[in-house]
C-alpha cells in the first residue's frame, strides 16, 4: 500500500533499458524516474534516445504517485515488448 501522507515516494523508481541491433545501426536507450518535485507532487521522468546522444526528455506531473506508477509499468511493458532490455553498465540512467 502506498502512504501519500508524507510527500515522499514509497520506494525509488529506476529503469534504464536499450535496444541494440548492429544489422539495422540501431543503439537506443530508454530510461525512466519517478521523483518527487519541490512542490511536493510526483513526476515521472522520461528520456529516449540513441546512446551516446543527449536524446529527448518529457516529464509527466501527477498528484497521486500510484498513477505515476501505473503509467512507468506500462511504458516498461511496451519498451520490453519491443525488444528493449536492462543494460549491464548501469548509472547511465538520466544523468
């Protein structure tokens, strides 16, 4: 169960995932966070791209942390059913 009373995550929420195919030139990586802002509201970090590169970022604000959780579970589950996969070097993860 998740106790919203003190403003602070229940547990911390990392993914840092890649997708690589030599044949077809492909090296991406994907990787989520949940935080907490300054204003105490949850957000869910999102950062994509080919590894090496910067790539994009979009960030997701929510009041009730379970939503945040709920949407980082469905990404993981689209990302891995595309072939996406943990990375053995971690601390990669939205430097």
């Amino acid at each position: 169960m998740i106790d919203d009373s003190s403003g602070m995550l229940t547990q911390p929420y990392h993914l840092y995932i890649e997708r690589t195919n030599a044949a077809k030139n492909m090296a991406r990586y994907y990787a989520l966070e949940i935080s907490t802002t300054l204003f105490g509201d949850t957000c869910l970090t999102r950062r994509w791209g080919r590894i090496g590169f910067g790539g994009q970022t979009m960030a997701h604000h929510f009041e009730d942390e379970r939503d945040a959780v709920r949407m980082f579970l469905a990404l993981t589950r689209q990302k891995r059913a595309k072939g996406y996969r943990p990375c053995p070097l971690q601390g990669r993860a939205l430097a």
